[in-house]
C-alpha cells in the first residue's frame, strides 16, 4: 500500500512528534519528576497542557490525522518540544 505525498507527511510529522515527545524529561519542561512513569519523556497530556492545545487534537496529530496546524501551533509545540530554528 503506497501512501500519497500528504498522507506520506502527517504520518511523518506523528513520527517525529511520538519520538521528540519520549525524548524530553518532565524536569527538563518544569513539571515534577515522578518515580515511576509508564511512558518515556513526556506524556501526550503534559504536552497538550503546556502548549495549550486539547489533548483530543494533539492525539489527532500524533495519529497522523490530515488536520491543518496552525503557524502558533507549530510554535507552541516547538516551545514544549525544546525545539530552535
């Protein structure tokens, strides 16, 4: 099954969200650290939160849904996500 050039990105764009989200710590974001968490780096919820955006359409994005992302979007997510230019 071959994916078509905008499927082929949104589906990137929920890889590389999943994996920059396990990279980064609760400490390095300012949250607390707890002993034991089920999930490495941050929690879908944690990164909704702090960009401010709801939990339903961050999974939507991790999912890889064709939903359109807003320019203060994307900045807010690169903000949580500890990403620069």
């Amino acid at each position: 099954m071959s994916l078509g050039n905008d499927d082929y990105r949104y589906k990137e764009l929920a890889d590389f969200l999943k994996i920059r989200r396990q990279k980064i710590s609760p400490s390095q974001v300012g949250l607390p650290t707890t002993e034991r968490r089920r999930t490495p780096g941050l929690r879908r919820e944690e990164v909704a939160q702090l960009s401010g955006i709801g939990l339903t359409w961050y999974t939507w994005l991790e999912q890889g849904r064709p939903i359109h992302v807003s320019t203060s979007i994307i900045e807010s997510l690169s903000r949580v996500l500890l990403l620069d230019a």
